[in-house]
C-alpha cells in the first residue's frame, strides 16, 4: 500500500521541490498540492492522507494552527524557512521538522520515520472522540454507522462517536476487509455471522443491504468465504 501525502505550502519552488522528491519514492503518491491550508481542509476530510508536507509560516492560516485545528490529523511532517518554529512543531507530535532548502537525503530519512510508523500502525486506526485519541485495532472493528456529519464506529467493546465522513473512514479502511453495504453502513467481513434477505447479522446486529449495494456484495462474500 502506497502511503498517500498531502504537500500545503504557499511557495511554488518549494512545492515542486517536494513534488520532484516524492516522485522518486516508489511507495510514495501525492493525493494534492495546496496553496494555503484552507485549501487543504476538503482534502483531508474526504481522502485517505497518510502524512502532510506542512508549511508552517503561510498567509490566512499558519501550518501550525491548521493543525491544530484538525479532528483527526495524518501524520505531519514540517517544513519552513524559520528554525525558530521548531519547537512548536515538535509539540504537536510532528514526525519531523525540514529547515528549508533540505536535500533529497535529508527529505529521505524524514519520510522512512512515516514509513515505519505507517507500517507499525498498519493494523491499526487512531481515531479523535470525546476529546480523545483512541487506538483502535481493525480487527476489533464491527461496522460504521454514518450519523449525518459524524460517524458512529462500532467494536467488539466501546463504540466511538467520530467527527468524519463516510467517505473519509471508508479510505483509511482495508477493501479486502471491510465493505461498503449501505449508504450509511460499512461492515467488517470476517464480523458476519450470516446473511438473510436484505440483512446481516453482526454481532446480535442487524445491518441493512442497500440495493445499490446488494449485487457487488453478494459476488464479494461468495468470493470471500
């Protein structure tokens, strides 16, 4: 699995330093180049980003704040002109801080330290509820329940209450595990006890098939199982 990054930085000669550096990482796909980190709000919501190329000092929004500002946020990794946001920057648990102009091979051991966390974590979801961070492990994961702007992650023992989208959660679940069934419903595969109708039974749970759904995911399971 590629690990998908986000570049936010309002200088164009920088941005195309890091686009021209990710492009020689196999494992690595930008998912998009932002100009400020307004920009880069829509993107993080509704795509699987698995780290940001951050610029602290930008205009309408700092890096920084931005950062702070997000409910969920990938891993972060800054870059900037000014050594002085340093410190800053390792407060909120950035991965790494790039003092620009930084080299290929100084970009390189940056992006390994995502690489092995990401590999770390590959089992696993961390997930922002009730002020929160929880670690969640995908096999304890039942299904997800989409609650309007919110989605309502359903485990083995708790269920979370998690600011995102469908579609955003969607992205940061493995397809060869978990499925889609319902406009509102995405359920963990090896969770089913049986199917019936337009139902399935998860755990004493009833999750209705959508019909848009039903057909894919009938193929799906007799492939499956």
């Amino acid at each position: 699995m590629k690990i998908n990054c986000l570049i936010i930085d309002d200088e164009p000669a920088s941005q195309d330093v890091l686009k021209k550096f990710v492009s020689d990482i196999s494992w690595m796909e930008i998912k998009g180049i932002c100009n400020n980190a307004i920009e880069a709000i829509e993107i993080v919501e509704k795509e699987r980003i698995d780290v940001l190329f951050l610029d602290i000092n930008m205009p309408k929004l700092s890096g920084l704040s931005f950062y702070k500002s997000l409910n969920n946020p990938p891993l972060v990794i800054f870059t900037t002109a000014y050594s002085e946001y340093a410190v800053d920057g390792f407060n909120l648990n950035a991965v790494d801080y790039l003092l620009k102009p930084f080299s290929f091979d100084r970009f390189y051991q940056s992006v390994e330290k995502v690489r092995n966390i990401v590999n770390k974590n590959s089992n696993q979801l961390i997930l922002k509820s009730d002020k929160k961070l929880f670690l969640i492990q995908l096999d304890d994961i039942l299904y997800v329940e989409s609650l309007g702007d919110y989605i309502k992650v359903h485990t083995s023992n708790q269920n979370l209450v998690v600011y995102k989208t469908m579609n955003a959660i969607s992205n940061s679940l493995p397809e060869n595990k978990f499925f889609r069934v319902h406009k509102s419903f995405i359920i963990n595969l090896e969770k089913i006890s049986y199917v019936e109708g337009n139902q399935i039974a998860i755990d004493n749970n009833k999750i209705p098939i959508g019909q848009k759904y039903k057909s894919i995911f009938l193929d799906t399971i007799k492939n499956s199982f």
